[in-house]
C-alpha cells in the first residue's frame, strides 16, 4: 500500500485500540492519512487483557494470514515485530477421569486420535466433517468474510448463478446441533465440535450449522505469541506507529462532534476537542447505540435486542500447581448435560448447575514440561447479564465449586483457593465494556439471519465509522482486525470519492458554458 496523492491532508480519529482500531490505523496510516489513535486506558489491546502477566482475555492466535496481509500491505513484515509459535495439539478435550482426546493441526492425527476414541466409522465421519467445513470456508471467505456490510443477496451473487446451488452447502438453515447429529453418533463428539459456536458467544442448538466454519480456522493453525498475546497488541501499535500514527494513551473519548450532518471530531473527558474529516469507533456497537460517545452518534447505530446479546464468562487468572490430569496447553472439561447448561444461560439468565471448563495452561507448548507452579486461566460461560445483575462473592463462590469440581471430576487438582486468584464476572466485564451486561462476543448468533443483522462498517452518519468484535464479520482475534480493515478502506473510499465530487462540483461551478 502506497502513500496516496492528497491523503496527507485528510485527518481521521479512532477511538480505542483494540485489534479493529489498531488494524485500522495501520492500513491510513500508511497511505499517508494523519491518524490520532485515542485510547482510554494506559495500554493497547482492547480485550486482549492481562492480569498478573496471566492472558485473561484472547490466548491464542488464528488466520495467521489475516495479519500477515495487514502488514504486508503497508510495505511491512510481520515476523519482523512478532515471535509466533505453532501449536501441534490445538486442544485437549475430557469428559471424565477415563476418557480423553486430543485435537491435532495435522489431520491425519485427529483422525487416528479419533478412530482410537470413538471408532473407525466416526473418524471416516471426521474425515467428511472437516471436508465440509472447509468447504464452508472456501464459499464466504471473500463475499463475507472480506466484505464491510455482507448481504444475502451479495452472497448469493458472489459466484454467479452457482451461488444458488451453493447456499445449501453452507447450512444457513440448520442448528449446529442438528448438523452435527448427521456427522457424529458419538455424543461426546457432537458436544466437542458444538462448542465452536461459543467461539461466537453462542450455544450450538441456536446457532447456524454455518459457523462450523471455525473448526476449520482452527485447523488450519492455532499459534501462541511470545510474550503473551499482548505483545500482538503492542506489535500493531508499534506498525503503526512506524507509519507516521500518533497513539495516545489515557485519553477517553466522550462525545463525536457533529456539524453539517457529518462526524467531524471529537471530545475528550479531559474537554480537549480534536477536530478530524472521519473517526472510526472501535467499541462495542451497543456502548455507541447507548449514548457514550454522544446521542448524534448513538442515533447513527443499531442497538441490540435485548434478548439477543452473547455469551459473557466468569474467569479466574492465577498461579499454581496442578496435578492428576497432564494439561496441554489448551483443555476442555466438558458438563455431563450440555443443553442445560445453555438453556441456563440463554433461557433463564442464570450460572449453569454444571458447567464446562476451559484452562488454558499458559507456560506450556502442546505438553512441553514446565516448572513447579504455572499461570493458568479458567473459564466458564455465562449469561450477559452485568449489567443488571451484581455477582455476590457468594454467588461466585457457588460458581467456583461447581468448576473446580468438574475438573476434580476429570482427574485434574489445582492447588490453593479460586479465591486467591484475581475474578472476572459479567458485572466486571459490563465494567471494562460498558452497555455490553459483559457480553465478549456483540450480539449472538442465533438463527439463520443473524450473521446478516450485525452492523458493517458504515453507520447512518456519514465520516463515523464503526469496528471491533461486535461489528461485521464477528468477533475474535482476527474477525475484529478484518472489521478494522474493512473499516479503513471504506473510509478510504469514501474519502476519495468525496474529493472527486469537490473537485466536480468547482470545475462545475467554473465553466463559463
């Protein structure tokens, strides 16, 4: 990507760095466009948290290429800023003391790994699953994956007529559940690959058998950062730096100023005012919807039903020591009732009796040896409630025996008190994101249209620009750097194409004809 003639003059602001926002300011800053990059907190990385040197929000990295791409275009090299490694075991997978299995990046491990479970027949069924995921992939990657504001129709059309014959393939119309049923007889199987739908902050009986898609992502290659995925953050504000954008820290936003019918600037807490041509917000859809950066602003973008917010989580960030069960570095422990405890969360906005676990075993690469004591961050979903409801320490103590027990139930001993580790419940996360009840993922995925009903790039007013997880193409590492992308160029487009109609309008208004 090249300077471009007349960018220099153009002044754009985005609020937050976050993936979207950082993802953003590379792609401007590096066609010459002046970028202020404003961040209320003391750090970048938006969800990408740490605590205690613990990664307490995204831990691994996926579509490597996303990034690569990213840098690429702005004449940079991403390895030259970031250590990755490849993980060979994307995931350990446990239902109890006597059965486990592993996932592997290489196939054909799963697939052995999977015959030895569960039998030949279901790993010949594994085989066409993930034939059919990729599938699923290879249709959306450009028309919705790449794309600012998808539509059915634009989906459709994106092949020429075959996209008609294609729409089956991608299963729009079935539950995840119900799909997995025709690949899988085993239910541990079935439970396994449903819970790619809560990488979406969704439950896999509500969700399209489309996002199946993930298993597919992540096949194609999980790999942890060196120094914890807050030196990705630090990598991106770095690149952007490098291309001329000036981050600032401790600077909240409060208000988008509006004049003429367009986003013009915005307001600090502090009451400095920065006048710009465009900003781009990288928040969650429903903190703009909200008001919290100004009612002009709020009225520009779509709200979330109330009944339609995503997963939240209740975590616990510590050190310790562990025993019985060999951790990976990625593990599940899986509740012995899987609709019920989705039906907890999303029917009746309460903590599962049982839920699953997710520990992820942060010193360790697939099963290399670490020391006495390792950082480890434990997860359980929850409803988004945060916002309405404050989790008691006896609420959360309830939680914490009903998780630790599952993985005691698994063969797994972690040592100390849950309540010696530092606790994140859907209150704290409606904290850290305000308007969101602590929902991480935008609004869920739930029935076949929903992937369409989340907001693009462009909102109603015209200069505000919108990116993150909660925006199109969904959340996660590398959907929010798409949306930040995406966001870039239609701000770019639209720049130049305003220009273009100044430039008609004074050679109109010149002519002596």
């Amino acid at each position: 990507m090249k300077v471009l003639p007349g960018m220099s003059h153009h002044r754009v602001v985005i609020v937050g760095a976050g993936m979207a926002g950082l993802s953003s300011a590379i792609p401007l800053a590096a066609t010459g466009v002046e970028v202020t990059l404003l961040e209320r907190d003391q750090a970048p990385g938006g969800k990408i948290r740490q605590l205690g040197g613990i990664d307490s929000g995204p831990t691994v990295v996926t579509m490597r290429w996303v990034f690569e791409e990213l840098f690429a275009q702005a004449g940079l090299n991403f390895a030259d800023y970031i250590s990755l490694q490849a993980l060979s075991i994307l995931a350990r997978h446990a239902w109890d003391e006597r059965s486990e299995l592993d996932l592997f990046a290489d196939e054909e491990r799963s697939v052995a790994a999977i015959g030895a479970f569960a039998g030949a027949a279901e790993a010949a069924r594994y085989r066409s699953f993930c034939r059919d995921t990729k599938r699923i992939y290879d249709i959306l990657e450009t028309p919705f994956l790449r794309a600012g504001r998808p539509s059915m129709a634009a989906l459709l059309g994106a092949n020429g007529f075959r996209g008609l014959f294609e729409l089956p393939e991608i299963k729009p119309f079935s539950s995840m559940a119900a799909a997995l049923a025709q690949y899988f007889h085993d239910p541990r199987l079935r439970q396994l690959f449903g819970r790619y739908a809560t990488y979406c902050g969704s439950s896999p009986y509500l969700a399209p058998a489309t996002l199946m898609l993930v298993a597919h992502v992540e096949r194609d290659g999980v790999w942890s950062v060196e120094g914890g995925m807050h030196a990705l953050a630090q990598a991106l504000a770095g690149a952007a730096t490098s291309l001329g954008a000036r981050v600032r820290y401790d600077s909240e936003v409060c208000e988008v100023l509006v004049a003429n019918g367009r986003a013009t600037g915005v307001v600090l807490r502090s009451g400095e005012r920065i006048d710009a041509d465009a900003v781009i917000i990288n928040a969650d859809v429903s903190a703009v919807a909200g008001g919290l950066f100004g009612q002009l602003a709020g009225r520009s973008a779509p709200a979330i039903p109330p009944r339609a917010p995503s997963l939240s989580a209740i975590t616990w960030s510590l050190v310790a020591r562990t025993s019985g069960f060999a951790l990976s570095r990625h593990n599940v422990f899986f509740s012995r009732d899987y609709p019920a405890e989705f039906d907890a969360i999303f029917n009746h906005d309460a903590l599962p009796d049982e839920p699953t676990v997710y520990v992820c075993a942060q010193d360790r690469t697939d099963d290399a040896a670490i020391g006495d004591e390792e950082r480890l961050l434990v997860l359980v979903n929850a409803p988004a409630n945060g916002d309405r409801h404050i989790y008691s320490s006896m609420e959360v103590e309830r939680c914490a025996q009903a998780t630790f027990g599952v993985l005691e139930r698994c063969g797994l001993t972690i040592s100390g008190s849950p309540q010696q580790s530092q606790i994140t419940t859907p209150t704290d996360f409606n904290k850290l994101f305000p308007a969101t009840g602590g929902a991480l993922y935008g609004r869920s995925s739930h029935g076949w249209t929903a992937s369409f009903q989340r907001p693009g790039v462009r909102t109603k007013l015209p200069g505000l620009y919108l990116a993150g997880g909660s925006v199109h193409p969904g959340p996660g590492v590398p959907m929010a750097a798409l949306s930040g992308r995406a966001a870039a160029a239609c701000l770019l487009a639209d720049l130049t194409s305003r220009a273009s109609s100044r430039a008609t309008a004074m050679r109109g208004g010149m002519s002596t004809r």
